[in-house]
C-alpha cells in the first residue's frame, strides 16, 4: 500500500505524470483496490491518522488528488440527502397558515349556546307563573286575537323560556303573551324549554326578548324594562363572577352606555326612558294613551309626587295636556319651592304656543324642492302657491255663492 501511495505521489508530483485526467482515475482504482481487500475498514482508520502525521508535502498531495473524486461522486449524494431537509421547512413554513386556523373560532361560535341538551317540554299552563315585576303587560287586543287564531290553527310554534322556580313551578322569562293565547284556545300546556338562569340573566333576556318580538310597546312599558336592565348590570358589574350575560368586552364600560347599544338607542334616551318611571301612575297612563307627549312627560317626572298628582287632575279637568314650555316652568317653579296646584292652573289656562307652529322637515320638503333651493326661495314658493290656491278657492265660492242668493 506504501508502494502503491508512492507512485502516486511521484505520478502526481513528477513532471512526466501526464495529463490531469489520469489522476482520477488513479484515485478510482486505488479506492476500488481498498474496498475490495477484506481488512479496508481497520487499515483506513489506522492510516487515517498516520496519513496525518506523515510529511505534509505528501499528505497534501494525497488529499487534493483524492478531494476531487469524493467531491464528485460524495458530494452529489450529502447534497441529496440535505437538500430535501433544507427546503422543507422553508416550504412547510407558508403551508402552516396560521391565520386560517384563528379563522375558524369553533370556540366562541359554541360558547354562546345555553347546552346541547336542551330539550322542549310540554308544561301544564297551571305550573306557568309571570315573572316577578314584568314591564310588559298582557293586553287583549287585535293582536292578541291573531295570536290566539295562529295558536289553535298551528299550536306554539315557538317554545316559551322558563325557569324553575323556588316555591315550585316554573317562572316565565319569555312568553307571557304565549301562555295567555294557549289559554284562549283551549290548550292545557305549552311548549317550553327550561333553563337555569340567573335574576341577571333572565332580565336581559326578558328584556332584549319582549323588545324584539313586540310591536307596540307603550313608553311606561319599555321605561320600566329599561331600568330592569340597567339595575341589572350594575349588579353583575358588581359582582366578581361575570359569567352571565355581561361579555368581556362591556368590562369597564358605564351601565347605561352597555344599556343603549343593546336596545339601539343613545344614552341619552335611555336616561329619558328611565326617567319617566317618575311620573304617578295617573300622568303614566296619560302619556301611553298619547294624551302627554313624551319630551314634556320628562320634563314633568322632575317634580314632586304631590305637584305631579295635582297636574294629572287639572290635565282631566281642562281635557288639554301640558306643552313643552308649560312642563319646563313647572318644573323649574317646582324647584324653587313656589309650585301648587293654583299655580299649576294659572299655567295651564295659558295659551300654548306651540299649538300655533307647524313645522315641516327639510326632507319633507326636499320632496318637492331641489338640493339647490335655499330656505327662503322655498318659502317665498310656498307663499306663493298659497296665494294662488287662496285666489282659486275665492274663484269657486263666488258661483255657489250666487247659487245659493238665487235660490233664496
């Protein structure tokens, strides 16, 4: 082997070794005779380090005649193996795709659900109790009719929410009007599913429940469920579980800002709305029957109870209602003490000015002008076809005038 590695020092070192081509080949017949002797294995580990330590003229001879052909035939194959493993996470990073997995929240898409064992049963309408303060009242009106039509047509299509009660039963959260139009109709039971809710979270379902599903709502009756709401989540609020219906989200926010969003109005009107729980139940009645308007009905749940009993009398006696001025002077009067019921009708006997206006919108208005029109060119029109219209009613009472004179 000595002999052998010699030679091809001098080939490789000797200016007649020839052309670079033969030393390759060289090289490939050594490794051939090295892999086919028996004890390669041991000689190559041994020699390894000898190699080392021999002359490094030699030795550096050997490894840049053999560094080429492993670099051909070796190289090829480690570039093989690492070249899968390089790319791979290079292309497995794009193909994890985060962001599609936060696409698909399957947990706050169930969270909401109340159970998925929830199931309708029938209860008998003797178990069934109204629940405790409930703003909405049970009329029997046209719509209340239809309901009972629908119900003994096609049943309760729709089950009522209860929840168990104490004293035993079940307490309505929603389906008040239900439950009477199953009565109407000669049914023993209803449809219901139960739940187990708190006073919080069955007043906000009440509440958001009976908004959503009734038409007409009188204004003492959404005042009353506004203030049930409000009540409501300041108590949750308070309270350290917030696993009822307060979300994370309304944390840290006022009660009657979470109030307003929910039940699409400004904090404003729900402080209005809340404010007309004020008024006695006489000047309540007044404004659900229309004969108070509500803006002057606010202005009147600012005074006392006792001022407030004596203007539902004079209201009834002089068969007119408050305007908005009037309702402000009360109440500032009231104020200062000096408020009664002589007063109050010296008040009301007053003729209201706000009778005499009329008011039309700009987008009424715009109904028959252009977006170009400026306030006072509409009106000088409007003054205008007034006249024209006065100067043609005149034109036809002059013949039924003259009719009428030839008659007598």
């Amino acid at each position: 082997m000595a002999d052998e590695k010699a030679k091809i020092v001098t080939d490789a070192t000797g200016p007649g070794s020839g052309p670079a081509p033969a030393q390759p080949e060289v090289d490939a017949q050594v490794s051939k005779q090295e892999q086919s002797a028996p004890e390669a294995p041991t000689p190559d580990k041994a020699e390894a380090p000898a190699q080392k330590e021999a002359p490094s003229k030699k030795d550096k001879a050997v490894q840049k005649s053999a560094q080429p052909g492993k670099t051909e035939k070796a190289a090829p194959s480690e570039k093989t193996e690492k070249a899968p493993k390089a790319p791979s996470p290079a292309k497995g990073a794009p193909e994890v795709k985060a962001p599609v997995q936060a696409e698909t929240p399957a947990a706050p898409a169930e969270a909401p659900r109340p159970g998925k064992e929830e199931q309708i049963v029938y209860i008998k309408l003797s178990e069934l109790h109204a629940f405790k303060n409930h703003p909405f009242q049970v009329r029997n009106d046209e719509e209340m009719k239809a309901m009972v039509s629908s119900v003994r047509d096609k049943g309760v299509t729709q089950p009522a929410i209860v929840r168990p009660r104490e004293d035993g039963g079940y307490e309505i959260v929603s389906g008040h009007r239900r439950q009477k139009a199953s009565e109407l109709a000669g049914f023993v039971d209803m449809p219901c599913i139960v739940r187990d809710l708190t006073d919080e979270q069955a007043i906000t379902q009440m509440v958001e429940d009976n908004t959503n599903q009734r038409e007409n709502i009188l204004p003492s009756e959404r005042a009353k469920a506004l203030k049930m709401q409000l009540e409501a989540i300041k108590h949750q609020g308070a309270r350290e579980d917030t696993s009822g219906q307060l979300d994370p989200k309304d944390a840290g926010r006022r009660s009657n800002e979470i109030v307003a969003e929910r039940n699409k109005m400004t904090v404003k009107q729900v402080q209005r709305y809340i404010k007309l729980n004020d008024l006695v139940p006489d000047l309540q009645k007044m404004m659900d029957a229309g004969q108070i308007k509500f803006t002057p009905a606010v202005e009147l749940a600012y005074i006392k109870p006792k001022n407030q009993r004596y203007i539902a009398v004079a209201i009834e006696g002089q068969q007119s209602a408050p305007s908005l001025s009037q309702a402000q002077r009360m109440r500032e009067l009231d104020q200062k003490g000096v408020l009664n019921g002589d007063v109050i009708d010296g008040i009301m006997m007053e003729d209201k000015k706000e009778v005499d206006k009329v008011i039309l919108t700009g987008a009424e208005l715009g109904k028959y002008f252009g977006k170009e029109t400026t306030p006072r060119e509409m009106k000088d029109q409007i003054i205008k076809l007034l006249d024209d219209w006065k100067g043609q009613q005149k034109e036809v009472a002059k013949p039924e005038k003259k009719a009428a004179q030839q008659e007598k």
